[in-house]
C-alpha cells in the first residue's frame, strides 16, 4: 500500500458539501461560489445552504436566535461556569480551551433537527466569544444575526457586514485537519457535540486555525514598513516559516484572501491601522518576489478581525464560530455514510525482539 505523509493527495472519503481548489484557485459551497455567496447571501443562509442544501436562512435564525436568547437571558449557569473557567488559571484560560469545555458540556435533545442541534451549539458558541467583550452585545441585527452576536451593540452596518463575510469564508473547506477530525469521531457514531468538541481541538493548532493569530503577531511585531522589510528577508534568510502563506490545496491563490484584503482596506481609519496595513502588504510583496507564496486567508483575516476590535486570542475562536456548520454537515454526511475510518499504518520500528 502506497504511503502519503500527512495522507496529502490521499482521498478518504466522499462528500457533496464542498470542492475546495479546483483549478488551483476555487471554492464552491454545494455548487456555488463561496465569493459570489458573500455578495449576495448572509451567513445564516450559507449556512442553510451547508446543512441543508436550501438558501432560505430563516430556520437557522429562529433557532440560533432562541438558543442564544435563553443563554442571554436565562441560561446563569453559562454565564457563571464561563466566568469560573476564566479565573481558573492565573493567566487565564485560553479562550478556545473555553470554547472546548463549554461546549463539550452542551446538552443534546432527541428531537432536534439538524438544523436546531447546530444552532444550539452555534449560539453556544457565540455566547461564550460575546462574553469577552466589555461593551454590551446584546442587540442584535436582524440582518446579520450571528456577527451582531459577536460584535459590541454599536458596530456599523459595515463592520457587520464585513464579519459576516468572513464567517462565510470560514464556514466550510473540505477535508482540511478539524473537518477530518471531526469526521472520524463521527464515524465511531459519536454524538455531534463530541465531534464539533475535536474539530475545536484540532483548530486551535497553530498549523490550522491558529495560524490567524500568529500571522497578525507577526504583523505587529514591526513597527514601520522598513523595519519589516528587514525583519522578513532575515527571518527568510534563517529559513523561519512566514505564518498565512501559501495553502496545501490551493496552488494559484486563496481566493478569500482578495475578499478579506478588501475589507481591510475599507476598515482602517487610524494612522496606527493603516501603518499596519502597509506592513502588512509589504510582507505580502516580499513573499511573493522571494518565495513565489501568496496569502492564504488566515493573514488578511487576522488583520481585519484586529479591525474589527476583537484582541488575537479570540481570533481563532470566530474562526469555530463560521465553521462549527461545515463541521456539523460533514458530522451528518459521515454518520448517514455510517463507514468507520480506520486507516492503516506504516510500521517503522523494531522487528521481532
């Protein structure tokens, strides 16, 4: 049997919810084009389309809006084990150890459809991510539900729009690491909660969903656009990996990262904003004079949800926010699929002892 280190080029399995860079350079949600979908469509309707194959959002709002309204106004449990799980360590926990524990001690009720058990776990989700913030973020948009759920009440119409966006890029993207993961503890016939809790796992590594953070630390490790010009050729000449670039599938560009850039460019209105934009584009110049890499959507995304007010940590949990729906239609395809993964392995140790 032929070996793939990291399984690349491997196909294990089958799936109808997406094709992720077909000519090197698409993504298509069922069928249709992700970018055409944040010109014309909400979130909520992505992700309708992504569970259900329907483009009409509006059960996905009614049940993401009565979760996340009883864990707002009635759910004080939440409220205090959320604020318990941030005083337990000194220096506070992570906010996607959070989101894993939060949401590994959801319930699941038996006559929920698919629609109302990712929403519940969405809300979940977003509740826990509100509660960073200081400003109140209990007004909601009727328009765009689940980005006024993780935005301060006074957020623009822009700044909503523009986090919608991004949640649809982040929604779904093929068999990438957390999918997979959570696709294999679906397969064992698991409950959805614990397979949503492993692709939370999976994405907080910093080669998957992290790299978000590390990419805007980079960015903001510099303070002019000369001291980041030198710091990038050094760090190349030390052969350092330039976190957001390049992509294991797409092999002409990310097409979100254009969409995100975009919204950046809009966004920043302050001398500090747009020096860090100018950084930003420089190391993106850089990398592709040197090294032939282009941005993957994790390093413009970083800088626009830095835009947007949220602090970097929280930055990979808006990342689960748009996913946990790709995450629960591949859980709903694999478990209809009813197949174990169970690959084999390449033994490289000892022989007979």
């Amino acid at each position: 049997m032929e070996f793939s280190p990291g399984l690349r080029g491997v196909i294990a399995g089958e799936t109808s919810i997406s094709t992720v860079g077909k000519e090197g350079t698409s993504l298509r949600y069922r069928g249709y084009d992700a970018i055409e979908l944040t010109k014309n469509n909400t979130y909520e309707e992505v992700a309708s389309l992504i569970i259900k194959d329907s483009l009409d959002g509006d059960e996905f709002k009614e049940a993401f809006l009565k979760h996340y309204n009883n864990k707002a106004l009635e759910d004080e449990t939440l409220s205090k084990n959320i604020e318990n799980l941030k005083s337990i360590h000194p220096k506070g926990m992570h906010p996607m150890d959070l989101l894993r524990t939060i949401v590994s001690g959801g319930e699941e009720m038996d006559s929920d459809t698919e629609i109302e058990s990712i929403a519940r776990i969405s809300a979940t989700v977003c509740f826990a991510i509100a509660s960073y913030h200081k400003a109140d973020t209990n007004s909601l948009s009727d328009k765009y539900l689940v980005a006024s759920s993780l935005l301060p009440n006074d957020a623009s119409d822009e700044m909503l729009e523009a986090l919608d966006d991004m949640l649809i890029l982040y929604a779904e993207h093929g068999f990438n690491a957390s999918t997979f993961a959570t696709r294999v503890t679906a397969s064992t016939r698991a409950d959805l909660t614990g397979a949503i809790v492993s692709g939370i796992a999976t994405l907080k590594g910093e080669l998957h969903g992290g790299a978000n953070e590390r990419a805007v630390e980079l960015i903001n490790s510099f303070n002019t656009v000369e001291e980041a010009e030198k710091g990038i050729y050094s760090l190349l000449d030390e052969k350092k990996k330039i976190m957001g670039f390049g992509h294991g599938v797409y092999k002409v560009q990310d097409p979100r990262s254009p969409v995100v850039k975009n919204w950046v460019d809009q966004l920043v209105d302050n001398d500090f904003s747009k020096n860090r934009f100018e950084i930003a584009k420089k190391i993106d110049q850089i990398m592709d004079e040197e090294k032939n890499l282009f941005p993957n959507v994790d390093f413009y995304g970083g800088l626009l949800l830095a835009e947007l007010g949220f602090e970097v940590d929280l930055f990979t949990p808006i990342f689960v926010a748009g996913r946990s729906i790709g995450w629960a239609a591949h859980y709903f395809e694999q478990r209809e699929q009813d197949i174990l993964i169970r690959p084999a392995a390449k033994y490289i140790g000892p022989s007979e002892r």
